[in-house]
C-alpha cells in the first residue's frame, strides 16, 4: 500500500457517519432538568451565554433582564457552541411533552449530535456537550430561590410581573 491510498483511506473513514452521541426526547430534558435543580449553584449563570427559545410567559426582555441581573448573557437567536443554558419555555415543554417529533427536539439532536468525525476535528473545543438544557419553570424557581436567600427584590419583582 503506498502512501496515498493510506490518505483516501483515512479521508473515507472521516466521512463516515458515528453513531449519535445523545438522543435528545422528553426524557432526556426531563434528567438535565433534575440534574440542574439538584446540582446547581447559587448563581449558575454568571458569565454565561443563555439562549430562550420562544413563547416565554411575559416579555423575553424580562426574562433577559433577570439573566443581565445575574452576570449572563442573554438571546434568542441561535443555539451556538458558546451557549452555555438553553431554556425551553413552559408551552413548547408541553408541546414535547404532547409530540415526541417535535420540531424543537430534531433541532436539538441536530445540534448536539456532530456526526461526521471530520466536523468534531473542526470544532476542537465540542461545548454542546456542556450544554445544558432547562424549563422556563426550572429557571424561574431557582431564580427565585435565590432572590429570597439573598433578599434581591428588582429580581424577584422581574419574576413576579411575568
């Protein structure tokens, strides 16, 4: 074998397709969900990027604010590899709840799961592993938890006009 066949060879194997790393359903949220309530900090956003989808109870520009108010960023444009938390909003919960196909879900497996082992060499540092994926109601609870334990009422008055 010389030389450049050894090459096409290793270029072949790279386009593969890998299996997906995660399958991202109802359950799968659902677990990141306990792991967030279970395991987070006092202040888990502070320099992070979060992203919101949309159909937020109130105005995003609230919920965003109450991000600003913690140290984060907040958007709801694109899930990126620098997104940190995305937060689904309580209706579309319901709708992957209700709709195991749902739109939302096939972009999150997209997302999530590079395939070809050529695009997990391109994005050296793969961050959507890291990601983590919250409800709206999650976010909320905590926020408030933690506005009531260190008396933060412009938060706490944020979360209650939504």
């Amino acid at each position: 074998m010389d030389l450049f066949s050894q090459i096409l060879d290793e270029d072949t194997k790279e386009s593969k397709k890998t299996k997906p790393e995660v399958i991202v359903n109802y359950k799968y949220i659902k677990e990141h969900i306990v792991s967030f309530i279970n395991n987070s900090k006092s202040n888990p956003f502070y320099n992070k990027n979060v992203v919101f989808t949309e159909k937020l109870r109130g105005s995003k520009y609230k919920e965003f604010q109450i991000i600003g108010n913690l140290g984060g960023w907040a958007d709801d444009k694109e899930l990126t590899i620098d997104t940190d938390y995305f937060i689904i909003s309580d209706s579309i919960m319901n709708e992957i709840f209700a709709n195991e196909n749902s739109p939302l879900l096939q972009e999150l497996n997209e997302k999530l799961n590079v395939y070809s082992i050529a695009e997990k060499k391109r994005i050296r540092n793969y961050k959507y592993k890291n990601l983590q994926i919250i409800s709206e109601e999650a976010f909320l609870n905590h926020v408030m938890k933690r506005c009531d334990a260190i008396n933060d009422t412009v938060t706490r008055k944020l979360i209650n006009s939504l």
